[in-house]
C-alpha cells in the first residue's frame, strides 16, 4: 500500500455531491477511461468488478487497485447502484454481485486504496473512491463486518487527520462514533480532530490560548466533551485524560488542567504520556512566571523523553528568564548531543495530527483485515488499532 502522499490534503465532499456519490445517482452512457468503446452493459461491469473485488481480497491487490482508478465514475455509480440492489433482494438485481456483498472489507479497501494511489498523485479522483469506499461501508450484512469496519473507519479517520482533512475527519468519525457508539477509539480519534480544529497549527510550538473565542472554543468544548464521556466509561484511558488536561489549559482553566496533567504525569506507564503531561505543565508555570517549577517540570520532561526539542527549547527559555544564560546555552548543548540517542521524534510534533507513520501502519492493519492476512499476533483485541489507549497506571 502506498503510503500518505506528501501533498496537502485535497478537499472532496462536495466532489462526492457532485458526482452522485452521495446519492446514488445511477450513470449513463459511461466511458471506459483510455478507450473509446461505451460500456453500457451492466452484466460485463458486474462482473468486471466482482473479479477486481476478488483479485484485491485473493490476488494482487495493486493490480486491482491499478485498474479500479481507471474506470469510469459513471460505470461505478451502476455497479454500487447494483450492490445496493443485490443487499436488498431486489428483482431484477444481478445475482454476482452478491459476491461483493460477502467481500464488503475487500471491496471497501481496493476504493481506500485506490484515493491513496490518486492522493499521492495529486488527482482530485482521492476523494471519488474514498466516497465510493464510505457508500459500500454502510451496506454491511450483520455484525460479522463490524471489527474491520471499526477499525477502518478510524484508520482512515486518523489518516484524514494526519493529512491535515480536519473537518473531512470530523465528518467520517462523527458518523462512525453514531453507528458504533461504544468504540473508544473512534471517540478519542474525533475528539483529537475537534481538538485540532480549536487549536493552532501543528507548527507552533506550545500554542496556548488563554481566550479562544468562536469556532475554537466550540471545538474545544465537543473536545472536552468527548473525553470527559470517554473517562466516565473508561477512567484509565491515559491519553484521553491527558488530552482533556490539554484542552483545559487551552481554555484558560489552568487549575482543573494541573489536576489531569499531573496525574498522567505521576501514574502513566506510557513515556510518551508522561513526557507530555510534563511538557504541558512546565508551559504553563512558565506562561504564569513560576520559573523555578517550570525548570523542573521541563527537567522531568527531558528525562522521559532525552533529546526532545520542545522541552529543550522551553527548558532554555526558562533558564534564560531566570538569568541563567550560561546554564541555558548549556542545556541545548545537551538537547543536541543527546537527540542521536532519542528514542524518536519528540512527541509534541504528532500531537495534533498524528504520527504518520503510525497512521500508515493503521491502514496496512485494516488491508490485512481485509484481504484475511492479519497475523494472529496482531488480530488479538483493537489495541493494534488503537495504541493510544494506554492506561494510567493505578486504574
């Protein structure tokens, strides 16, 4: 599978409106791309397609995909058009397209992958097949679907996110969390995309806004929200308590944010969560001019996490406020020597949009699902789908 494209993520729902994804708007007198002969035989596309389904789920899938984006939207809308019919036992439905139905992950996936193909390519085409692969994921036959239609839903939630589609992900995790409203891991992904959305950008360093106002603060809210709901179910979801403390601190409510924080920070097992939890705190007290607090708040974040730039710079700013310059320059000297020895990217850099790799590997999970090749290693549970699910300690 090809991975995110390099690119800024293209915009496509109102491409899906208007290309009849959303409704279902049968075509006519469609065109096969690259030739010029009609294909006004829906029996041959039927076919055509239940044989590229089967090619994705039991072949090679990148032949399948490589096929699939050259077909015409118009002979697609017929086939899907076709699947919907054949769900509900329609007269006149055709019968081989029943076979599409019992390999819905499959056919859902050679249409996520074939956006990714497209997205990376630059073609506006992405956000065609990603509503085409949404329009089949709503047509699953009882519950047998439902942990990779979980776990594809958030993969991909996750990916919109990661390629800055904030609102597409918000909309894709919004109706997944309604169709499965007991999944953690779709609520924590839409929170950190609600979260996103109230925030600035990834490139700010430690961007708190006392006072966010309008469309930021009713993010955040929905943000708040969720991860209080999440919390409620499950008090030991570290990272969705940690991100609440975060969303606090952004409103200006520094006190409740010092109580979350400093919890994950004393009681997560997680390095990753500790390192932020401290990372947090230390921006605030600095922000609040209780410099001697920050240094050592900044001080256990480097040591949770050796080498990261954030703590490093903040740590430096702290000392140099103090009018410790030469222990300042001193401890960048330190952060420099030390990030060969780092155990990856400073975490800060992923908070809001995610780890790309991760988000990659997310999506090879939900392929592996759905052509049958998950290792039993990695089918156990959804926490290969959710890493960020890890607890706090004395929960």
């Amino acid at each position: 599978m090809g991975s995110p494209g390099p690119t800024r993520f293209r915009a496509w729902t109102s491409l899906l409106a208007m290309s009849g994804i959303l409704v279902g708007a049968p075509g006519q007198g469609a065109v096969r791309i690259g030739t010029d002969r009609p294909r006004a035989d829906p029996m041959a596309d039927a076919i055509g397609y239940a044989k590229l389904v089967a090619e994705y789920e039991q072949g090679d899938p990148d032949r399948a995909v490589r096929e699939i984006v050259t077909w015409q939207p118009d002979v697609v809308l017929q086939v899907l058009n076709g699947v919907e019919s054949a769900r509900l036992a329609e007269s006149g439905a055709i019968v081989q397209l029943k076979a599409v139905l019992a390999s819905l992950p499959a056919a859902v996936m050679l249409h996520t992958e074939a956006g990714l193909r497209q997205n990376w390519r630059g073609s506006a085409d992405a956000g065609i097949h990603w509503g085409y692969a949404q329009r089949l994921a709503q047509l699953s036959l009882g519950r047998k679907q439902d942990p990779f239609l979980r776990s594809w839903y958030h993969a991909l939630g996750l990916f919109f996110l990661g390629s800055y589609g904030v609102r597409d992900a918000i909309s894709l995790l919004d109706g997944a969390l309604e169709r499965f409203p007991d999944d953690a891991a779709i609520a924590l992904a839409l929170g950190q995309a609600h979260e996103a959305l109230g925030t600035f950008s990834e490139g700010q360093i430690l961007s708190v806004r006392p006072d966010p106002s309008g469309e930021a603060r009713q993010e955040l809210g929905r943000a708040e929200e969720l991860y209080r709901d999440l919390l409620a179910r499950h008090a030991a979801l570290g990272e969705a308590r940690l991100r609440l403390g975060r969303v606090l601190q952004i409103s200006g409510r520094a006190e409740p944010a010092f109580a979350e924080l400093r919890r994950v920070a004393a009681t997560a097992e997680d390095t990753r969560l500790r390192y932020l939890a401290h990372l947090f705190i230390a921006d605030q007290l600095r922000r609040e001019s209780r410099l001697p607090e920050s240094r050592d708040e900044f001080s256990q974040a480097l040591e949770a996490w050796p080498g990261a730039q954030a703590a490093a710079l903040g740590l430096a700013e702290a000392l140099r406020s103090m009018g410790h310059r030469g222990e300042a320059a001193s401890s960048l000297v330190l952060a420099i020597r030390e990030r060969g020895q780092a155990l990856g990217e400073d975490p800060f850099r992923s908070y809001s949009f995610g780890n790309r790799a991760e988000q990659r590997r997310l999506l090879e999970g939900v392929k592996a699902m759905a052509r049958g090749t998950e290792s039993p290693k990695t089918s156990s549970g959804r926490a290969r789908c959710a890493p960020m699910l890890t607890a706090d300690a004395d929960s």
